[in-house]
C-alpha cells in the first residue's frame, strides 16, 4: 500500500499565530523561536503548523490588513538583520518594558522595530553588491504588488494616518498625473518600505523551508473580506461598492448569533461579483496565489459569504438591519480551478450555516470545520459532536475566537459539562486533554489544536472574543512552552489516532524492505 497522499491523509497539528511566539523585542518574531516552535511540533510528529492571516495591519487584528498581498514587517526578525549586515550590535537593544511579558505591546513593538526595519532597508540599498540585493531585485521586478503597497503605506504615513477617501482628490482618486508626481517626489521613501516588505517575504520563505524541511506544513489563513482602508480597495476601487468618493454603499457583517445579539459589524466594502466574474475573478486568483506562497493549505474565513452574504447600510449603528444578499457560488471555485488548478483550500464554515452553504462546500469539495466546544449541551443531532463528524472535517477544540478549552470549562453551564462528561466519559479535571483526545479520535482527515490548549492555559490566554473591540491579539507565550513531555503525549495520542505521516513512512518502507 503506498503512502497516502498530503489530500488524503489524517494528520494533525498546532495553531499558533507568529505574534504569540516568544521574543525579546515585544512581539513574536520569525527568529530563533519560531524554528524553537518547529523543531518542538516536529519531534512531536504533528505535520502541520496553522497560523491567522499574516498581512500589515495597523489596528493589530490580523483580518484587518493594509495589504491582503503584503506580509507584516512587524513579524521581521531583526538578529538576522544583523547577522546579515544591515543592524548593528545595538540595535537589538531593547527597553525593558518591551520585555517578554504574556502580552504583545503593538504601540512599543512598533515605535522599537519600525526605525531599525528602516535602518536596514536603507543600508540594504545602499550597498547593491550585499547578497540579499539581487532577491530584492528579483521581488521588485516580479512583483507588481509591492511598490502599490509601499506607494499606499508612504502616502498614508505622509497624510497623517488619514484614511485614503480623505486625502487630497487628485490622489484619492488616482490620477495619473498625481500618482506620478508621488512616485517621483517621494521615490526614496517608497523604495525603502519596499525593502522593508521584502525583509518579510524573504525571512519567511526561509522559515518555510524550514518547516517543509522538517515535515511540517503551514495552514494560512485569508479572510474573505479586505479592509477599507487598504492599499487593495484604493488601488481596485472598482472591484468594490463604493461612491465616487471612495464610501461604501454598504458594508460587510453578519447577523445576530452566538457571539453577539447586536450581530458584528465588521464595515468592510463588498465586492461587485459580477463584476469580478468577468475575467474569472482574476483579483482573487492573486490573492489566493500570494497566500500559497506563504503557505501549503489555505483556510477562508467566512466562507459562507461565498454562498450569500450579509449586507448592512453604510452608517447603521449595528448589523441587525442587514439583508442576506447572494454570493458568486459554485462559478468563483470553476474559474479558480480552470486557471489554477484544485488549491488546497479549507472552508471555515461556522456560524449561521444554512443548506446552500454546506452545498457549496460540498460541491466545491472542500474540507469544512468543527468545534467541540460547540458540540456540548444540546442534543445528539448537533454536527459538532464526534459521531456526527465526516472524513471531510477539520477538527479543533476551540478557533482563535473560542476561549481556551480551560477557560470554557470553567465557565461553562453545569448542563454543558456533565453533557461533555458523559458523551467523553470523563471526569474533565484535565479538560484540555480530553478535547485534544476527542479531536484526535475524530474521523475528521484534519484535527488542529490551539497551543493555549496544549499547556492548559485559561481565559487569560484566550486570542480573540469577536465583537469585543479591546483586548483582542495579544496572547504570547512566555517562560518555557516549548516542553518535551508536551511533545511526547502528542505523539502518543497522535500515533493512537493515526495521526503521525512520519510512523506511516516508517512502517511503509518496512514493509518495502
């Protein structure tokens, strides 16, 4: 029997955003802990390794990115800017309150990093003959992407940080003679913020190979919207239901459900699908290509929007007064696979779930998810539950957006636990681990488990409460969390599940022996 292939195996693995890992400059890096990460998931035998979406952000939320084709140079690990050159020893000398606390600071990550990222792109550009120089050339040429989003970023930060429907008319509206004048004028600026996304996509390629090294997968992760205030609607505006001054007519969210009774009101443009469908919805083919060259699986968020989606009016005070309006369907992923083929895409298809969405999945062919933490406390027809589970799921204790499993116990309705104490039969006094088993078990090809959950931490590590504005994206690791014995129970459970590519090849090339 040959060894199943990446589509069809079952396979486990950690969630753990690259802002959660640990680091001396305020905010996790792509440095020696993220590799410290790797190695520890490798030695477990988990194969994949799922983050949240890895774009620039000003706001810190991960969905809420200045560029849906960037990566985020906050993420950029200045001891290799060093190591190559482009910082000195100094550099890396950090204030104290940056520390490694359990919570990213955004603003004091981003007042220490920033000037250094800058530093070392000027010095990069001021040395042609440096051994990075001729990737930075090769990125620049290939990539059309990234002088836009370089071009956006400087003109923001010289407009003050003032949204791009605010600046001047002639560049709000991208007047050709003022884009020029722009590029002209603030030429050094734009290419050294180039070289800073650069640092991005180089470092994190490197980390790549890293984990395909070691037989670790990355699932990416793309929301289904972009940010208003983004290079990408400023530079397509055409794609999107805006005014002739760059407002919307009406912006994205969803109606009242678990998480809130006001419905979320996320405030995103809304895409003109008919419009896009035009040329096979050629914007998204690149979004999705830029995704799977930081990743190997991609996740897309609110894939129910696909199918229909939830317009509110510009202005409302909150998602209540929105309609469902219909999605471009079954001919967005018939255009994508004419151009590029079946792309390893999971649909994140929570929340309110009618009939055309799980049709659309299904036709689509696309793995969807469950969450044990909503399969508690109701009867035995909830799809979350273990039996009700198809091969075609990814399993998780919690997403980003559910407390930890410790913190949902603990504050779980009685009815809720001794429901999960009977269906799992038992006592939930490591309630983490019993979710992890549960998961493992599943008859799901996919189960993913929050780090968070992995140490036992509680609602003080929880990453996200959605509808909540503060407090959201901080969660970091600190102390030692990278620990063997850790390592080792996943493995034991993951070799008893099945869950472990690497024991299948070992017991595949026995046999060939």
């Amino acid at each position: 029997m040959s060894e199943q292939s990446p589509e069809t195996r079952r396979e486990a693995g950690i969630l753990l955003h690259p802002t959660s890992l640990p680091g001396p400059h305020g905010i996790g890096d792509l440095g020696g802990a993220a590799r410290a990460f790797i190695d520890w998931l490798a030695s477990s035998g988990l194969s994949l390794w799922q983050v949240l979406p890895l774009g620039p952000t000003d706001n810190d939320a991960p969905y809420m990115s200045w560029s849906a084709l960037a990566g985020n140079p906050m993420l950029v690990d200045l001891v290799a800017l060093r190591d190559a050159g482009l910082l000195d020893d100094g550099d890396l000398d950090a204030p104290r309150e940056l520390g490694e606390g359990p919570h990213v600071d955004y603003r004091a990550a981003r007042a220490f990093k920033e000037p250094r990222l800058l530093k070392a792109a000027k010095r990069l550009l001021e040395t042609p003959e440096h051994p990075l120089s001729g990737a930075y050339r090769a990125l620049r040429d290939k990539e059309a992407w990234l002088f836009d989003a370089a071009l956006f970023s400087v003109l923001k930060r010289q407009h003050g940080g003032v949204a791009w429907w605010d600046w001047p008319v002639p560049l709000r509206d991208r007047e050709p003679s003022a884009l020029e004048g722009a590029k002209k004028e603030l030429a050094d600026a734009i290419e050294a913020e180039a070289v800073t996304l650069f640092f991005f996509e180089h470092q994190w390629a490197e980390l790549r190979r890293y984990c395909n090294d070691r037989g670790v997968r990355v699932v990416g992760d793309i929301p289904i919207y972009v940010d208003r205030n983004s290079a990408d609607v400023w530079t397509h505006r055409d794609l999107f239901f805006l005014d002739e001054k760059g407002l919307p007519t009406g912006v994205a969210g969803v109606p009242p459900d678990y998480f809130s009774k006001l419905g979320q009101l996320w405030g995103n443009p809304l895409y003109r699908w008919e419009r896009m469908a035009k040329d096979d919805f050629a914007w998204w083919r690149t979004r999705l290509g830029r995704c799977l060259t930081h990743a190997d699986i991609v996740r897309i968020d609110h894939f129910r929007g696909l199918a229909s989606y939830w317009e509110v009016p510009f202005g409302a005070p909150d998602a209540r007064g929105g309609r469902w309006v219909k999605g471009p369907g079954i001919a967005f992923f018939q255009a994508i696979e004419k151009h590029e083929g079946r792309l390893p895409l999971i649909a994140e298809d929570l929340g309110m779930i009618d009939e055309p969405v799980v049709a659309l999945r299904q036709e689509a062919k696309l793995p969807g998810m469950r969450v044990l933490q909503f399969a508690f406390g109701g009867g035995g027809d909830n799809t979350h539950l273990p039996h009700h589970h198809t091969e075609d799921s990814v399993v998780y204790p919690g997403t980003h957006d559910n407390d930890t499993t410790v913190g949902w116990w603990r504050s779980a309705e009685p009815h809720v636990r001794t429901h999960t104490q009977r269906y799992l039969s038992v006592s939930g006094d490591q309630i983490h681990w019993d979710l992890i088993r549960a998961s493992f078990a599943s008859v799901g090809r996919i189960a993913v488990v929050a780090m968070q959950d992995v140490l036992g931490l509680g609602a003080e590590a929880r990453m996200n409460t959605p509808a909540e504005a503060d407090g959201n994206w901080r969660f970091r690791l600190t102390g030692d969390p990278f620990r063997r014995e850790h390592a080792g129970r996943l493995h034991e459970i993951g070799a008893l599940y099945d869950r472990i590519p690497s024991l299948r090849e070992a017991k595949r090339e026995a046999k060939e022996d």
